[in-house]
C-alpha cells in the first residue's frame, strides 16, 4: 500500500509517502496494538501525532531493552531527513494504539491520520492500514 500526501510550498513540492503500513491483529482480549509502515519524505518532514476512530489515543515508541526486558520508549514525534525514509518496525520504532474499541482480526482495516510538520507547516496524511496476525 502506498499513500502519498503533496502539498505545494512555494516553488518546491513537500512530499510524504507512507508504505507498506499494517496494524498488528489483537493478542487475546487485550485492547493495546501496535502499527508499522515505512515513512519517506521528499524534504525534511517529522511525524507529530497520530489518531484512528478505534483508539483512545496512539503513542509514537521505540523499543528499548532494560535490565534485559523489552520496553516501549516514548518517543513523540519521529524525524524524516529530506530524501530519506524511516521504517516502523517489531523490535523498532512503532506506533501503539491503546484501549482499541474492538478486537482487531487479521483482514480487518484501520483508518490512520498521520500529522507531520514541513517546512510549509502542519499537514495530514490518512492512510487504510490492513489487520494482520502477530505472528507474520
């Protein structure tokens, strides 16, 4: 899957691209997911926030060890360099969406608004992210 957000910012066109994003099926009953993708941006671009209708709120994470255990550090935003790409990844850098409304299952699909700041300011991108089982 791939979404592209452009926005004109004067002669220069700010791009963001979001690709091959998917949202982990819910383990048990338990109402915390998390989300991956590939972020890229055509000029420097930093991931701000992010929402869906089915969570109560999404934290930006990074995986850290601590004292042996694997930890989600906040993060708050994630910087994308002009011309490059940031991937969202198990182990990595991550998108956890708490207190979910539903149980997801692998083919369900998760609607995404993603916030970045350019150089031009503010924008959002919104992204339909599909449902696949933890353990693929």
């Amino acid at each position: 899957m791939v979404s592209v957000m452009s926005l004109a910012a004067g002669d220069a066109c700010a791009e963001v691209a979001v690709t091959d994003a998917w949202v982990r099926a819910s383990v048990n009953a338990m109402r915390t997911t998390t989300a991956f993708m590939t972020l890229s941006s055509s000029q420097d671009a930093t991931l701000v926030a992010v929402r869906t209708p089915i969570a109560r709120s999404i934290d930006i994470l990074e995986t850290r060890s601590v004292g042996g255990l694997e930890v989600g550090w906040p993060r708050g935003k994630i910087q994308i360099p002009a011309g490059g790409s940031v991937r969202l990844e198990p182990g990595g850098l991550h998108l956890q969406l708490l207190d979910t409304d539903i149980l997801l299952e692998e083919g369900n699909k998760v609607s995404l608004v993603l916030s970045f700041e350019l150089p031009s300011g503010r924008s959002e991108i919104t992204i339909v992210a599909p449902v696949r089982n933890h353990n693929k």
